[in-house]
C-alpha cells in the first residue's frame, strides 16, 4: 500500500485546490448595478423596471408559486414567515438541531419559542423527532434544507398537515435545489431564501419569501415594511399590523438578478462534479455517504460521509488533508460552530432582548426544555462527519484526486 502524506508519503494533490466560495461577480452583476445607479431611485417601490420587481417575478416562475416578496436578508424572511404564519407569543416553531442559529432566532423575535429536534442521516430534520415534538401549541415547522441537500419534505408535510402545522421551508443553503422535479422553497407553505454572499448565490445580503397564499404574502409585506399599507390599496383587505424595514435596495435586487441569469449553468456543474465523485466512491468500504433523498436536486456544493467514529473521524480528516483535500469533520467540540444548536447559547438559556420573553410570558402554556445534549444523534452524525467543498470549477482531475485521496485513506485506516 502507497504511503499516506500524513505519514510521509506522497500526496495525491500536489497542486493547491483553490475552491473556496462558489460564487463569481462579474460584467453582469457590474451592468445592472450601474443601471440601478443611473435610474431615478433606488427605492424598489419607485424604481421603474424595478430589478428587486425582477427578481420576485423570477423566483414566481422558478418555484411556480403566485406570491414572492424580496427581502434584506435570509434572516428577514424567515421572520416574515413565521409572523405571517401567525407564529407569536404562547406558540412553539419546531427547528432542526442542525441550522444556522437564526432559523431558531427569527422565532424567537417574534416572541415564539423554537422546539429544537434531532436531525438523521440526511444532516436535516428527522421527520418522527418532529412528530413527536409536536403539541397543542405548535404552530408551524421550519424545515431546513442544509448545506444543499434536501430535507425529507413528503414526510414533513404529511406530518404537518396531520397536526394543522404550518410549513416554512428555510432554503438559505439550498436556493436551487429541487425535491423529485419540485423547487425547494415551493413543498411548504412558506419557502425562504437568503441571498447573502456565503451562499450559493448572493446580492452581498438579500433573501426573499415565497407562498401559495394572498393573505400570507399580504401580511409578509406588512412586516417587511413598517409603510406598506399607506400606499398598496390592493393589500389593505387583510388588516395591517406595525411591522419593521426588511426591504431590499435597488443595488441588491439588480446583483441579484444578475446572479440569477448563471444560476441553472452553475448548478448543473455542481452536480455533474459531485455525480463524478460520487460514482468514484462507489465500493470504498467503511464510509457512508450522506443520506441524499433525491441525488438528482442536490446542490452539490459539499460532500459529506461519515465514518464509524468520531475519532475516527479526526484522523481521517487530518490524513486527508495532508493528502492535499481541505475538508473538515463538521463537529469537534472545537470551535463554537454556529450551525450547531449546542453553541446557541441565548436560546439555551432562555434569554431575549426584554426580561419578558418567549418562555416565561403568560400565555405560553408549554414546558420546552434545553441542554446541550439534548440532541445526541445530531452530534453523533456531525461528529462522524467529514466535509469537502466543492466547486463549479472543479474539473475531472480534481474530481478525481479528491476520490482517489479519499480512496487511500480508507484503505489505511478502515476496516474491510
Ligand atoms: C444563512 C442562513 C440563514 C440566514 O440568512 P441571512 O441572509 O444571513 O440572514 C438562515 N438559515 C440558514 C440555514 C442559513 O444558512
């Protein structure tokens, strides 16, 4: 057997990989943010031709839903949702233990309280923990698509309709993706995105909501615009309520609909250099790939697998590297991953801006409970769990040393 890098052998990769972020700013994004600039407003609702208009009517026809509405952030949307959805003080919003922290947070700055469940095999939300999460107070579900892959989403509605739950999809990490030839972001009763420069495309900051539902959409609008009812008649028929600005610029709306126009070419080789890695994965004993329902909508902008351990997993992610592949095991107990509902310290604790908050208020009625190892499958998974970023540049060469040097390290430390 070759030598390992780690143990002074030769590498696999000699040449540096260079794919960090996928995303790429070029003439496109620099043309249309010049024409916002020379118009006569960067105020969406003003702006003629408003690209922030552009961009909700291409998110309409992608996700084949009536109603969009652009928004400042990932994190705006989501609170737009849930305060669409009704969510407020005395209901719970059941979240994944593996999501960016502001999944839980948007629920808790509209004063509801985030349920947080194990995730499976897939790194999402385990559709019986969040059956068996549900109560009478429970309002709505967020079901994240993370790191590009799919959450299990016929599971999770068939649940949530059983219990009259509502459905937001959080596809911040996944805006692209698709579920068996549907969109991800259009399964649910709410999709939101993010369009903030780490993921997959970006207006430096940005997001947007999608729903099937006219009153829904109405009451978005009121809380992503403190203004909205002084001058949109046509949203008055659903009472307005005080909302907040989480409206996105001109600037941002014309980045983003530049990005859009590269975005199918994008993820398609995305998913053709994951599908290359993949099938050269094939037969290498003692890792388990992540859990991918549907292959075909998967973003493909990571690879996950797991091993047996976590320690384990250490050593193979060391070993790796020292083959010329950056990649590292998702949870270490390390650094202070905010991803991880372990590290969510202000929602473990139970605190909010005010002394009155989502837990203690009088009308919440329900007991949840937090530790930091309430989720231990969830821990389990990440920490037996290596990752490598991949790259719409990747050419079949670097495909191929990132399975050979996986290929290597497998035949030196796990058992056949
Ligand atoms: C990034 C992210 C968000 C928040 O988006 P912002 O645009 O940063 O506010 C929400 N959920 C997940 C899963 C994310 O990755």
């Amino acid at each position: 057997m070759e030598k390992l890098a780690i143990d002074g052998g030769k590498p696999v990769r000699t040449k540096e990989y260079t794919f960090g972020g996928i995303v790429e700013v070029g003439d496109l994004e620099k043309e249309y943010v010049m024409q916002a600039l020379d118009g006569d407003t960067l105020f969406r609702f003003h702006a003629k031709n408003s690209f922030a208009a552009r961009l909700e009517a291409y998110y309409q026809d992608r996700l084949g839903v009536p109603y969009t509405l652009a928004v400042n952030s990932g994190t705006s949307a989501l609170i737009c949702a849930v305060a669409a959805a009704g969510a407020g003080p005395g209901d719970e919003v059941i979240v994944p233990a593996y999501t960016y922290i502001a999944t839980a947070a948007a629920v808790v700055s509209v004063g509801a309280v985030p349920v947080i469940v194990e995730c499976d095999d897939t790194l999402n939300m385990d559709p019986q923990a969040f059956e068996a999460a549900i109560t009478p107070y429970t309002k709505a579900v967020i079901a994240v698509h993370m790191r590009g892959v799919m959450a299990q989403m016929n599971e999770i509605v068939e649940i949530a309709r059983k219990h009259n739950v509502i459905v937001i999809e959080d596809v911040a990490q996944a805006n692209g993706g698709t579920y068996f030839g549907k969109q991800l972001g259009s399964l649910g009763d709410f999709g939101c995105f993010s369009l903030q420069s780490f993921k997959i495309i970006t207006a430096g900051e940005g997001g947007l909501v999608a729903t099937h539902d006219k009153q829904w959409i109405s009451r978005a609008r009121f809380k992503h615009d403190a203004g909205y009812q002084f001058w949109d008649d046509e949203h008055n028929k659903v009472p307005a309520f005080a909302g907040e600005n989480f409206r996105m610029s001109e600037i941002n709306g014309a980045l983003a609909f530049a990005q859009v126009q590269k975005f199918d070419e994008l993820l398609t080789k995305l998913r053709t250099n994951k599908k290359r890695i993949v099938d050269g994965l094939k037969g290498v004993e003692g890792i388990q790939l992540q859990r991918v329902v549907d292959p075909e909508g998967d973003c493909s902008i990571c690879l996950n697998f797991f091993v047996e351990t976590p320690e384990l997993a250490q050593k193979f992610s060391d070993a790796l590297s020292a083959e010329g592949i950056p990649n590292g095991t998702l949870f270490n107990g390390g650094f202070a991953d905010r991803h991880i509902y372990r590290h969510w310290d202000s929602i473990l604790e139970k605190r909010a801006a005010s002394p009155v908050t989502p837990w203690n208020c009088k009308d919440y009625k329900g007991n949840v409970q937090y530790s930091k190892d309430m989720c231990p499958k969830t821990l389990d998974y990440l920490g037996r769990a290596i990752s490598i970023y991949l790259n719409q540049n990747m050419q079949e060469e670097d495909s191929n040393d990132v399975v050979n040097a996986i290929r290597k390290v497998a035949a030196h430390y796990l058992k056949k």
